[in-house]
C-alpha cells in the first residue's frame, strides 16, 4: 500500500503515526509526487482565529471522500498543537469512513501519553466526565479506554500533588546491560552475558564510578533521591559480589533519608538463586521484579527465555522467605502461539502466587527485536485475540484486588492496545510514576540509561548513556561530566 500525504509542514507530525493505524506498513510519500499511490491525501489547515478548521481529502480508486474538523481555541490554548491535533483528527475520522472500522480504541492518542492529556485536562478544571466526553470527541478514544486512563491519572494525583511532585525530588534508574539470554521480542540493551563475559568486571567498575560521581553531585545539588530503581536487563544475573558492589555503592553514594524505595528488576526467575535474594535484602532492596512474562513453559522455550515455569514459583517462594513484602510480575499478551485460555491459565496461576504488582503488556514487534524478522514464520495472535487476552488479563487483576495505576502505550503493539501497572493499594512503584509521568528529574546511571533533568523553567533536558557496554566504559568521562554540568545547573537555578 502506498498513500501519499500532503499537508503543510509544521502541521505534519504524528500524521504518519494515525495513517499506520488503518494501514500498517504502508509506505508514505510526502509532497506531491506523482506516483503510482493506491490513496492521496490531502489536508489543509485554517487557522484564522478564534475558530480553526481542518480539512482532509482522500482520492482513491474506490472514489474521493473527505471529512471536516473544526475547534476553538481555548485561551492559553498552544495553537500549533491545537492545529496538530486536529489534523490527526480529521485524517482518522477520513479513514474511519473510508475504512468502514475503528481499528484503534485509543484514536489519535499515538505517540502522547495518555495519561499526560488527562492530567492537563483536570489541571484546567475540567472533572472526570468532561475528561471522558473530550477523550471521545478530541480523540477519538472508546468509553472503556478513557475510563482506564482518567482512573489511573486520578490514582497518580495523589503523587503528583503532595509534595512528592516537587521538583526537587528525583529518581535514579541503573541500567545493567545483560541477561543470561536474548528474548525474542526484546529491544532493550541486553547482552547476552556469557557471550560478552569480558565485559562484566570494567563494566560494573565504570558503573561504580558513575554511581559514586553523581552521588557526589547531587550532595551539592538542591535534588534529593526519592527512589532508585536498578533494571536493564536483568541485574542479577551479574556475579553476586558484583551485584552486592553495586547495591552498597547505592547505599553509600545515593541512598538518603528521603529515599523510600529501592526496586531491584530480577527479571529472569533462574537467577534468583537464593544467594542473589539475601544479598539484595540485605542491602535494604523492599521491591522484587519476578517476570514470567507467561506461564506456559512452551511459549517461555519459544520466546527465548531460558528458565520454566517451576523456576518462577521457586523465585517467588525465595523471595518471600528472605522477607520481600512487594513483589512484581510481568505478563505479556500476545506473545507467539498463545491464545486466550494461555492467558487465562497464566493469570489463574498468578493468582495464586499473589504479586502485590503486575504489570500487564502487550507485546510490540519492534525494529531492534530479533521477532521482527521472525513474525511472518511465528504463529502471532490476532488484533482481536490479543484485546480479548489483555481484557481477560485486566479482569483477573481487579479479582485480585488491583488496580491499575500507571500506564504507557507503544507503537507496533498487536492490537493497538497498552501496558499497565496494576497494583495492591499501599504497593504502587512511585519510580514507575515518576518515569512516566515526567514532573519530577530522573537520573540514568550505567549502560543505555537516559536521564530527563527537569530545570526551573519546567523544560526537560533528556541525556542518553551508551547502551553498548564497552561504549559506555570508553565514553564514561564525559557522560559524568554532562551530568555534572546538569546538576550544576541545577544549584544555580533553584
Ligand atoms: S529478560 Fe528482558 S531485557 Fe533481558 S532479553 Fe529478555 S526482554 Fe530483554
């Protein structure tokens, strides 16, 4: 499929994002060329004041279609966003008709995080029905989607509001590059760790430093550490005097009485030995990741992950024995080969391990993900069987007695669906809210970590480590000296 799309410039963006909803993979040609396109689309935007519209037109061979959208502009309103948005708008509700579908439940909301409109939407004084009616009218979001983000966003508000959304408080993320092997439907910086064995020891050494330098900077910073939260990867899989030189680095050099919560990501059951378990209790870790992503020792063989079912129950029996009081689970819907009754069977059997989280995904095909070579030989679920697994998912999560308290969505997910946290009440991850939410400055630390320094002004200054392990060791100085400069910064201006 080739459509071509011509829409001025500044108006353009996100525009792709709402073509691939209804067209996935296509290919879009921007301007006019005169090509042989199966669509041409055609937008044009008006914004003359206090009224703007946005018209799109389709020519095809099926015939020509076309579709207006018209909003005011609210005061303190941003024009081009305003305009930007309904150009998404007017393009999705074109291809709706023309389409005959609603492909998405989310509409237009591709690229933004949800909940991030909600919060804006209730910091302006509009209450939670408003939100709903202005989800569905200006984004095109379904009634059960916008009841889920606006529950979540007022769960958030909470943390938001009460002093913990002050600015000076901060997060620090430790990315630790390994694992004991490559997932299929991975994308993150995750080396597999007896292939890249020589790496380990100057790793953990520069990581050493660069916990030590930021420690050091934020002594003399206005930031106070709020949580830590160590992921990659997966942590423990590092030797265990290793991973014990990280945690107490932690403790000497970020840990303060501000600090509430220390997440260490386990990720991969097998490495729980009870050896890493102790040592992570012992450095005061209160929060566990124990990830199956499934329960279905067939899939776990075919995903890539090397451990069973067995070793996830043995993961969670360890951690409760060495006393961890808030543990998580990932699940993924739509993994290759699995249907509803696999999801069914997995949430049964996580009920009765009882987490005090779950976080519940969808699984995305990604660029850098070895299943994106591989998806047209795996028997993938449908769009409709991987919303039936999530939906199947969600419900056993509230007959635990969760709710869901944070969420993000990413492109590529099969059936354009979401990721979320679902927790116990007392439970929730306040890293996971303070990543996603991005009011407060998170510092990365180790290999491929991204930093986001929130400054006075309320401007983010994203930073990005190395994500390949021997990069990071060779570019450590001036990583630490960026960061340095930053929180220097910082000093000055608050
Ligand atoms: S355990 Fe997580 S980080 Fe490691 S390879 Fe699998 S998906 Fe990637």
């Amino acid at each position: 499929m080739i459509i071509t799309m011509n829409a001025p410039d500044i108006y353009r963006p996100g525009i792709d994002d709402v073509i691939r909803v209804f067209y996935p993979g296509c290919i879009i040609q921007t301007g006019n060329p005169d090509t042989g396109a199966n669509i041409k689309l055609h937008i044009t935007v008006d914004v003359k004041q206090p009224c703007m519209q946005v018209q799109a037109q389709l020519k095809s061979a099926a015939g020509d279609s076309g579709h207006i959208e018209q909003s005011r502009l609210e005061p303190g309103a941003n024009e081009r966003n305003e305009a930007r948005r309904l150009a998404r708008l007017a393009v999705y509700r074109l291809l709706e008709q023309f389409t005959c579908g609603r492909p998405s439940p989310w509409g237009i909301m591709t690229g933004i995080r949800p909940t991030k409109v909600v919060h804006r939407l209730l910091e302006q004084g509009f209450n939670a029905s408003e939100v709903k009616a202005k989800l569905a009218d200006e984004f095109a979001v379904t009634p059960d989607k916008a009841d889920l983000v606006i529950s979540i966003a007022l769960f958030q508000r909470h943390y938001l509001a009460d002093g913990l959304g002050h600015s000076h408080r901060t997060g620090v993320y430790i990315g630790i590059p390994f694992c004991p092997s490559r997932c299929l439907y991975c994308s993150f910086p995750a080396y597999p760790r007896d292939k890249h064995r020589q790496w380990l020891a100057p790793f953990v050494s520069a990581l050493l430093r660069e916990i030590e330098a930021v420690g050091r900077a934020l002594r003399d910073s206005p930031l106070s550490v709020s949580c830590v939260y160590i992921g990659g990867g997966t942590p423990t899989c590092l030797e265990p005097a290793q991973l014990n030189a990280v945690l107490e680095s932690v403790n000497t050099h970020l840990r303060t009485t501000t600090t509430t919560e220390f997440t260490v990501e386990g990720g991969r059951p097998e490495t729980l030995t009870a050896e890493i378990t102790g040592i992570c209790r012992a450095a005061g870790v209160d929060r566990l990741s124990i990830n199956p992503q499934t329960m279905q020792d067939r899939t776990l063989r075919a995903i890539g992950r090397h451990h069973t079912v067995a070793e996830v129950i043995l993961a969670l029996e360890r951690a409760r024995a060495t006393g961890f009081a808030s543990v998580n689970m990932d699940v993924i819907a739509g993994l290759p080969g699995e249907t509803v009754i696999d999801m069914r069977d997995t949430m049964d059997q996580i009920m009765e391990l009882r987490p005090e989280n779950l976080s519940l995904h969808t699984l995305a095909v990604k660029k850098a993900s070895q299943l994106r070579w591989e998806v047209s030989k795996q028997p993938m679920p449908t769009a409709k069987e991987t919303a039936a697994m999530m939906q199947e998912a969600r419900h056993r999560a509230q007959m635990l007695g969760m709710l869901p308290y944070y969420m993000y969505r990413q492109k590529n997910t099969l059936g354009h669906q979401e990721n979320i946290g679902y927790t116990l009440p007392g439970h929730e991850c306040l890293y996971n809210i303070m990543i996603m939410e991005e009011k407060h400055t998170v510092i990365g630390v180790g290999a491929g970590a991204g930093s986001k320094f929130l400054r006075p002004d309320g401007v983010f200054v994203n930073q990005h480590n190395p994500k390949e392990p021997w990069l990071y060791i060779e570019r450590l100085d001036k990583v630490i000296k960026k960061k340095e400069t930053e929180l220097a910064e910082a000093i000055n201006k608050f």
